[in-house]
C-alpha cells in the first residue's frame, strides 16, 4: 500500500455518500441515533436512509430497498437485527456497494451459531469484493469531514490523534475527555470483530493519514502478529503509536475473550511485540490519551533530563519524586542558569532543581522570566511546572482594591491570558517539551488557555513525569527501529547487487 | 495521653482566642491574607491583631503589644519577618500563652545561620512551656470550627480527612480537589520544619479526634521513627492511616531536604516502616486522597473479591485488568446470580464478572435491579460499576419527545438524582464497599451527586481498583497488628499475673 487512498478504510472514513440501514423515526432505537447524530455533526455528503416502510426518515428521503437509490454509494451502514444483515449485505454488493460498517452484534462474540453468521457475512463481503468494519462495532469518526458514524452525538473536534479500538467505548465515550485536554480524533476506528478489516488496517492508513500525529491503540488480542509488528516498523521511526493492551491479566484475559471474541495472549509476549514493534506501551486509558497527547503534540526531548519549576516545596519534591520513579532525571542546573535566577529566588526558595520560586514579587515572573531560564537551561531537555491559579487568586485581590466584580473578573481574564500567552511563547522558541501540573480543575482559565495552547496540564506530577518518560521511551525505541531497519535494508540492497 | 485535649496541638487547632501578628491593612502582604482567610471562614472566637501602628487591622481592634491584649489568648499566629519572631514568641511567653503557629521561614530549612535561629525559637519556647507548629508552615485548618489560618480563603467543608503535612501546599491548595469529592479536612496540620510539633504529636491528636475517620500523612522524613512507629500501632488498628512518602528516590530525596530540612532515608527502610506501623502506602498525591476517600468512607471489604458492572465491554475489560494488577480478584458470579441477572441482560450482553449489560430495556435497571443483584452475590467483597451518563443523554431524548428544553434540564436532573439516591439505597442495605468510575467530568450531574452520597467515583478504573486493594491490604495489616499488639498485651499481663 502506497497511497492513503489504497486502504480499504480510504472511503470508510471518507464517504462521499452513505446507504444508512437501520434508522427510523422512533427514538428509541440505536439505528436512529447513529443516523441523527451523523446528520448533527454536520456531514457534507448525500445520505440515503433504506427503510421498508417510511417515505422519510429524520427528514430524508427513504428508500424501500439499496436498488432504488439513484447512484452507488460509497459506504453502506448497517444498524440491522442480527438476522437480516446478511441479505442486506448481499443487496448492497449486487448495487456495486464496495465498503461497510456492521455496527449490528450477535455474531462470534456470542459463540454458538454467532460463528456461523460471522463466516456468512464474510463470505458475502468476499464474493463482492466488500471490505467492512465490524460487526458488533461502532462505527467511525472523522471529524475532519465531519463524519461521525456512532450514537453518540458530539461536536467533535478535528484533531491530531488517530485511534484504533477493539472497544466501541473508547471512540464514543470519550469525546468529552478529550475536549477538555483541547484534543480530538484525525479519525478513530472501532474495530467490533475485525472479520475483515483489523487493527493492522487501521494502523496502515492512519501511519499516512496526513491529519494523524500519534496513533492510539486499544488492544484485547492481536489475531496476526506479524503482519503487526511489520506494520508497526514501517510507522513508528516517523510517527509514534501508543498501544493500551488489556488481555494481560488473566481477570482481563476473561473479559477481553467474552467482549470481542479474539483470544488474549500472555502480558510479557504483547511487551515483547511492543518493544519490538517501537510502540509505547500504556496500562490504564489515562496514560493511552496522556502519552498521545504529549507524543502528538510536542517536539522530541533530546534525552532525559528534567528541569521542574514550583513556587511551593511539597508540588517540587512529589514531582521530583515521580520523575525518579518514571527514570528520569532531574539534574543540577548550570552555573549560568543559577546566576541569571538570582534576581528571582528570594533567600526562602530553592535554586536546587526542582527550582522552588516561593513567592515573585512580579507575579508574572513565574510564567515568562523564571521559565525562559530554565527551559533554556543547557542540562535540562524538558519543562515542567507546577501552577496553582484559580481564577479567584487574581480576580479577589482586584476586587479588595475597589474594582467592581465584573472587571475584576474580566481583567484576571485577561492577566491569566496572557500568561498563558508568554508561556506558549516560550515552549515555541526554546522548542523542548513543556508540561504543566495542576491540582485545580482543568476547566479553570488558566489550565484550559494553557491546554488551548498545547501545553499540556495534568492533575498529578505523577502523570507529567510518566508522559515525559513514554516520549523519552519513544525516542530511543524509533532510533532503534529506524537503525536496524536502515541497515537491513541497505543489506539487502547490497545482498540484491551482489546476487546480480 | 489519653485525652485528645492533652495534645499539644489541641489548643493549636481549637483555639477560643488568638493573638495575630504579621497582619495589616496592606493587602500585599501573606499576614494579611492569611488573617483574611481566617476572618473569611467565618471563626467565631476572638482575634487580636498585634499591629505596632494601625489602630484597627482588618476592622479588628489592634493592639501595639501582646501585652496590652485583654486576656490571656488560647493561641499566638505569627507571620512577622525572620528576624522578629523570637522577640514576640518571648513576649507572648510572658503573656502566658502556650500554644503558637510559626507561619515564618528562613530557619532551619535555609541553612547557615538558620539553624541558630531555630534553636532559639526552641529554647524561648521550652522556657515559657509554649508548644508551636512551625516555623516555615503554613498553619492549621479545622473546619469544624470554622478555623483556618492559611493565607488561601475557602469555605473548606468540614469532613473526615485529617491531614498532617510536611507541605504547607497540601493543606491549602487541595480545598478544590476535595471538594470536587465532597471531602473535606477533619483537621490539617502543615508541621514545617517541626521544631516542637511534629508529626507523630499530629497523627496521635488525629488519632483521637472525633471527626477524624482516616488520617493522611505526606512525609519527606521521619524524625522520630520509633515514637512514629508505636503511635501508628496504636491508631492503625482501629483507624486508617496513609501516607504519601517522597524521599525516596535520589531526586525525591535532594528535593525533600532542601524543602523543610529532614533528612531522607532509602525507600525501602520507610516501606517497612509503614508496614510494621499497619500504615497504607500511597504513592502520589492523587493515591493519598483517593485512598482517604475509600478507607474513611466505605464499610471495610471482607475480602479481595470485586464484581464490576459495565454496559460495554472496554471500559470491563480495563477494569478487570486494573483489578488483575492490584491483586484483587473478579471471580464467577454465583448460579443464584446468574438467574436472577437472566431478564436484565441481552444476549448480546455477558453475565460473566465484568458483567456487561450492552443495553437495559429499563434504563433504571442498570442502577437499581443489575447493582442489587451484583453487590448481593455471595462470591463478592466489593462492587464497582461504569458509568456513562452525561446529562444531555436524559435531556436531549426529552428535548426530541417535545419536551422544552428547560423543563428537560429539570427532568433529566431528577431522574439522575433518583439513580444516585437508588444506588445510595443499595450501598447502604448492602454493607459493601461500594465505587464507580467514568470517562466524564465529575462536576457532571450524576457523578457529583453519587459523590454527594458518599459513592466515590474515580476517573479511571485504574484508580478503583488501586483504591479497592489499599482497603484490603488496610483490613490484613490492622488485623495483624492487633492479634500481634493483642497478644504481646496479653502476655505481659500474663507475665504481670506470674511475678505477682
């Protein structure tokens, strides 16, 4: 596969028309709301709802079957009963109807007959040259064209990662969890039973999806192995993937067999394949979106070393600690760093790394000066700081000085903006990865600024350090890869001159 | 001690009446903050700004010495420069006050010169009998009795959590972050540089205070280990105690003594501290409060067994590996389960433990009937259950059934507040500990009012689950320790018996 448009998930992620089964004008159903929350996100191309009876469906032309349609669809969706996917399949291969989402469950992973459909619908696909995502999937998103094939509706934003699931929820259930960290989906893939189209597909067109910085993986079993890890090699010496394995455990091996139906394998053989492959590995959700996060959205740290900034002692030493613990380093600052802090640290803070300011007589100090030193410091390759600015730190003290609420509220606004502003600016010129620490609310002004502004805030040091840890880990892993296949290809090629 | 008010820290932390140095008018200044707060908060004793110039500091009547103060107040506040604070600790001696709070640095924790000064804190102090918290801290909140001296105003709630701190930035900037929990401090001490009090004279004060029901400790180094030890013995067995330790890796540990001057060990020699002392380890900020939450709110769990409720296979299957990992188990269901689960969950559903409903006919099922079935069986020591309930998921079906959308606001919010008050039932009748967690935001209808009702929600299953095994691994070492205590006890007695 060379070109983006060569993977079957090309047109499933980019329809230019879609053949919707399944929705109708009762609410209560799945189908509809798949449909509804397709049409809310806006999608720009001609949808066709098919639907045995109604002439409209959520204000759309329905059509009784797929032949009627005037044109041949890109995509066919399926929200059917269980027993009735098949044939509808089978109607949308005669139309010339060549990708497909089966969104529909009861196939392998109920066992029993459930292995029978799955191998029909298979063989449906294959004897029309369909490719399909599914079944017991939940579809797509892509909120780059404004496609958004769940039940879930949300505004989601365009963003820059790009997830593959063998869990439905993990596309669904978490536009909200990104939003608040200002991420969103390039596009995100609900696998279901992978009967046609697995994980490797995914992995291949969101390797060349142009939108897609980093590539998030939730795994409960991998059917082909190789083909993953070759996969896996071609992509991350230039873009990272980030894999959540679940089926380790034999309590998660249980659950991962009943949900999808793929057979887990031993934890130590996925971190083999991982290691292997350069792929990051995550153990909860959190850490997946955190390591995405930091992987997709800062520049590479040229080693391990860590230069912390706090106004407070305990902040400083929990963040020192966790970075200990992650295998990072926090090293003493250079003779020109401390010279040029001198001004800033009064006799009660530290100049020790983690740098403990105490208390800026120019409150703004703490968000341009004090980081610009030691950002730029010549032992540190990356940035993290400690913050502590509700809203109320700033807007009371106007208040007490005789300004009205509302302009106290609107100028801290403003100061808290335009800290934020100095901030992005340095993680821009000094270019290392920056990453801030909060035990306040990420929806604060100050934490959500500094998230607008791709400087990532996390609600522990403990989380900092490990996503600085999985971009060091990422770093060495690529490098690895990208010489030993560097060099086996130049053997080959030489082998190749040799031979001829 | 038998009495909590024969602690040293109980006048400290229930005081009728104090005498404030280092306040003002000037409203740059921490004094004034932290008297601000005090003022803020609401305390209903009496404070005595001592000002050598205002008249009236704050609207309070000053007074140019301690001495001229109309009575003899319970506690001295001092948050003067450095080099002043002796002079007025000596003249509050010969007030006759016997309890003080050393909010100033610059002692022991700066070095050089710093530890002279700190010695003379302490001599003045032992001359007048006076006992302080301090220096280099940042004070003491009680919500209880509306007392905090910290320069950070909150409307703190009074709750369960008794904190003793080597960082003043735990006692005051976590107001929020409990909040969001609805947990609030019992009583919080931040000891600084602990030159009187310390931290075993806080545990052993929370140990016996009333309102206390779990006592968190973030500690850098133990001074006294063997006294910290003995009391943690005593209190563990029928209290929960966690603690955050930070000096144990190489950073951690330069991080730690330059913060508040101990000395820290290796991280294995304070691992056996705690696990002699019966004391539940955490291991970051967000660990320590989230193991209050559990150990201070839910029955203790008879075992290590967890059922876990889902409605899709994901977000079970993090679980059961979250679980696999803290060493809990998630065994089969029992038969009897297993037919009462029958009419609630479909055949796309799994009954095995996760058990995944996929789609409930009756929403409410899935907070009433499928939790009373589950927490009930016979195989389970604990429960924990997803959620995905944003509010728009009642409002928006509303909104489409005709409803105007602030009548559907309304309804959507009763109908989430009966699931919560249903599950709180459930908990309740049950006697088992009782979690949930979510991908959304806990501000969120639903989840805040489950927290409102004492069910903590958590953001990651991961962090259930870690949350879980602290209350096992609580319930084994308070056992231990009280058949070890017990029976050494009964010995001596025996052995008293004998000689007699």
């Amino acid at each position: 596969m060379d070109s983006i448009e060569d993977s079957p998930l090309y047109r499933i992620a980019n329809p230019g028309s879609i053949a919707f089964f399944g929705a109708s004008n009762s609410f209560a159903s799945m189908g509809t709301s798949c449909l509804s929350s397709l049409l809310s996100m806006g999608y720009e191309g001609r949808v066709y709802p098919v639907h045995p009876s109604e002439e409209t469906v959520q204000g759309l032309s329905a059509f009784a079957s797929v032949e009627e349609i005037p044109e041949v669809p890109d995509l066919a969706i399926f929200v059917l009963p269980t027993k009735i996917v098949c044939e509808a399949l089978e109607q949308c291969g005669k139309k010339g109807i060549r990708h497909a989402i089966v969104v529909t469950a009861g196939f392998r992973e109920v066992g029993g007959e459930g292995h029978e459909r799955e191998r029909e619908l298979v063989e449906v696909a294959d004897r029309y040259g369909i490719r399909f995502l599914g079944p017991n999937c939940i579809g797509v998103t892509n909120p780059h064209v404004k496609l958004n094939t769940t039940f879930m509706e949300s505004p989601a934003r365009p963003g820059y990662v790009g997830l593959a699931s063998q869990s439905g929820s993990f596309v669904t259930q978490l536009f909200d969890y990104l939003d608040a960290r200002a991420l969103g989906f390039s596009a995100a893939f609900s696998v279901g039973n992978a009967a046609n189209v697995d994980l490797v597909d995914c992995m291949e067109y969101l390797g060349r999806c142009p939108n897609t910085k980093v590539i998030g993986l939730y795994i409960e079993g991998i059917a082909r192995g190789r083909a993953f890890v070759e996969a896996a090699r071609r992509i991350t010496p230039r873009k990272p993937v980030v894999a959540l394995y679940v089926g380790g455990s034999e309590t998660g091996k249980r659950a991962g067999m009943s949900h999808t139906g793929t057979m887990a394998g031993p934890d130590r053989l996925y971190d083999g394949i991982f290691r292997q492959s350069g792929i990051v590995r995550a153990h909860t959700l959190t850490e997946l979106f955190d390591f995405c996060w930091v992987l997709g959205g800062l520049p590479g740290p040229a080693g391990n070393r860590v230069v912390v900034q706090t106004h407070s002692g305990g902040p400083g030493a929990t963040a020192a600690d966790s970075c200990g613990r992650a295998g990072l380093e926090v090293p003493p600052l250079t003779e020109t760093t401390l010279s040029r802090l001198a001004e800033y640290i009064p006799h009660t803070g530290s100049k020790n790394n983690p740098v403990d300011i105490t208390f800026s007589k120019n409150p703004q100090d703490y968000f341009s000066a004090v980081p610009e030193i030691l950002a730029g410091d010549a032992n540190a390759d990356m940035f993290m700081s400690y913050y502590l600015v509700p809203d109320n730190m700033v807007k009371r003290p106007l208040m007490r000085m005789g300004v009205p609420e509302e302009e106290a509220g609107r100028k801290a606004a403003e100061w808290l903006v335009q800290q934020a502003d100095a901030l992005a600016g340095i993680m821009k010129k000094v270019g290392k990865p920056f990453v801030g620490y909060t035990y306040r609310d990420l929806w604060e002004c100050f934490p959500s600024e500094m998230v607008k502004r791709g400087i990532p805030m996390f609600s522990d040091p403990d989380r900092a350090a490990r996503a600085l840890a999985a971009m060091v880990r990422y770093m060495r892993m690529a490098d690895r890869i990208d010489g030993q296949d560097g060099a086996a290809a130049k053997q080959d090629q030489q082998v190749g001159e040799a031979a001829s």
